[in-house]
C-alpha cells in the first residue's frame, strides 16, 4: 500500500463517519427540539410550512455536526485517527525495500523480504517485525512509547533511530541516533522485565547507545553488545552490498536475501574463502562474474539455482 492509497483510505473512514453523523440519536433528538419548542401560533398556522422546512432544518443540523466532527478530526492527532483504524501491515517482497511514513511522522524503511504490522493505542505505539529488517526513525512522543516487537525482543525508543534485523531466530538491534531499551518477551507475549540466561539468572533490560548495537540468540540463551555495523546498515539502505574481508559463506548468505536465484557453495573449505567487493543488490551476474575472475570460482547454473565450486587447478584468489 502506498503513502497514497493509505491517504485515500483515511479519506474514505473520515466521510463515512460524517456520513454516519445525521442518525446519531443526539442529532436526532435536537431535530424534535427544534421542531417543538416553536410558538404555538406558529406550530398551528405554518404546519404546511413547517414540513417543508423541517428538511431543511434537518440538513442544517446535520451540516453543522458534520462541521464540528471535520474540526474534531481537525484536532485529532493522525496517531489518534491510527488508532481508531486499526492495524496496518506493510511488507516487502525479494529484491524490494519500501519507505513508509506512520500515522504519527515516525518512518520506517523496509528491507528486502520484510513484513510489518503497527498497531497505535492510546498510550503506545506497537511495532511487529515479523520477518527481515528495517530502519526505524521515531517521532518523539513522551506519552507514547514506540515499541518494535521482534523474535523475543521489545525494543522500546523515544525520539531515536535503530534497525532492527530479525534472521534465523536471532535478532539484532543496532543504534544510529539516541538510544533504545531492550527486553525479553515473556511466552504470554507481553514485555518482561527480565530475561533468562543459559543458567536461569535474569538479564536485566539492556540500553542500547549511538553506535552499538546488541544482539540476541534465544536458542543459545546468549546476549552480546558490539559496535553496530552501520556501514552494512547505510550500504543496504543505499541498494548496496558492501564485503570487506568476508567469508564468501558470509557473503552469499548475505546476497541471497536480494535475489531469487539461489547461490550454494558446495564445499566449507570454499565458504571460508575471503572476497572483497561492491555490488548492487540483485546484482547476480555482476557478482558471480567476480568470483569467477577473482576466486577462479566453477559456477554451475540451473533454473533459479547456482552451485559454486572450486575451479580444478586454480590458485585461490583474495
């Protein structure tokens, strides 16, 4: 769904709940009102009048309550008129990154193969990475927190910008700007405020800083901060992937979330092969054209299918 068609659909909710406005029994009941508070002289002698002009009385009010309802939506926050929509999902296929704009100015920038669904309250706003990687830019709201639920964390921010990559079960939260809180979900799926360790101690919630990042393995129960990686971070926010000294293991994995040609290396001694490079995303042929010119790499292609395996006789490229 685009900016425009979610603009749209706001459109469409707001006039059907003007259009909902003139049976409101309040309205109504200031029609019966009106309609017999008037002289009794009058209510006699104007009955033929007082038909006539009952529609037009009726219309009146109803433009009038729908002119106040358009001022209280005026004054309605978008987060507030989120709320009353519901959730909304967003999500992104193989290949695609998406920038979405919230009900309440925050962002976020989908990466390739991810899928979101925000859900506003009163008194938060809820973020659900179900599968991939995103950039979160938050609009600073002190009576609402923004929270981003992924795997078995909350990420809790105000005012902030984080990604967020959820892969294989582990999750990743990496701080570009102020800081985040981070927590373990209980397994009723609500926020906890501790967190198991492999000996059955509790984690206390971590706060993530500018530049760090913190990374969680549940089936491992292991917890680990680090220097967050932000030039893979702003590489694939550009349509880049960007490999210095990498395991070519490390970097098939990581070219294969771009594209639907799926990439193998037949043997661990070839994954362990360091390569270095820039490459557009889904840029399949540029980048076996390099393995095969730098590494001396055998590529074996089939239908949505490659199979990398040593060249016989060829001297291991860097």
């Amino acid at each position: 769904m685009s900016i425009q068609d979610q603009k749209a659909g706001d459109q469409q909710r707001a006039w059907a709940l003007l259009g909902e406005v003139g049976d409101h029994p309040k309205i109504q009941e200031w029609l019966r009102q009106a309609d017999s508070n008037g002289p009794a002289a009058d209510r006699g002698a104007a009955a033929g009048r007082r038909a006539n002009a009952r529609s037009s009385l009726t219309g009146r009010f109803f433009w009038a309550a729908t002119a106040t309802v358009v001022l209280l939506i005026g004054v309605i926050s978008a987060a507030a008129f989120s709320y009353l929509m519901g959730a909304q999902h967003y999500e992104t296929k193989i290949g695609e990154q998406r920038d979405v704009v919230l009900a309440d100015g925050s962002s976020i920038t989908l990466n390739t193969n991810t899928a979101v669904t925000v859900r506003y309250t009163r008194s938060a706003r809820h973020v659900e990475l179900t599968r991939g990687e995103a950039v979160f830019t938050v609009k600073h709201d002190a009576a609402r927190a923004f929270e981003v639920t992924a795997g078995e964390t909350v990420t809790q921010a105000i005012g902030t910008q984080f990604n967020v990559d959820l892969r294989n079960g582990k999750v990743t939260v990496s701080v570009l700007e102020g800081a985040v809180r981070v927590s373990e979900l209980t397994d009723a799926g609500n926020r906890s405020d501790n967190r198991k360790d492999a000996g059955g101690d509790a984690y206390a919630p971590v706060t993530v800083a500018k530049d760090a990042a913190l990374e969680f393995r549940p089936t491992k129960h292991e917890l680990r901060t680090q220097t967050a990686d932000l030039k893979r971070i702003d590489a694939w926010r550009a349509r880049r992937l960007e490999f210095s000294d990498t395991t070519l293991r490390d970097a098939v994995e990581e070219f294969n979330r771009y594209s639907t040609t799926h990439i193998t290396v037949s043997t661990s001694e070839l994954e362990s092969v360091r390569v270095s490079g820039v490459f557009h995303t889904g840029d399949v042929s540029g980048f076996l054209y390099s393995l095969r010119e730098a590494l001396g790499v055998q590529v074996h292609e089939s239908a949505g299918e490659v199979v990398l395996t040593r060249r016989a006789h060829s001297s291991q490229g860097g």
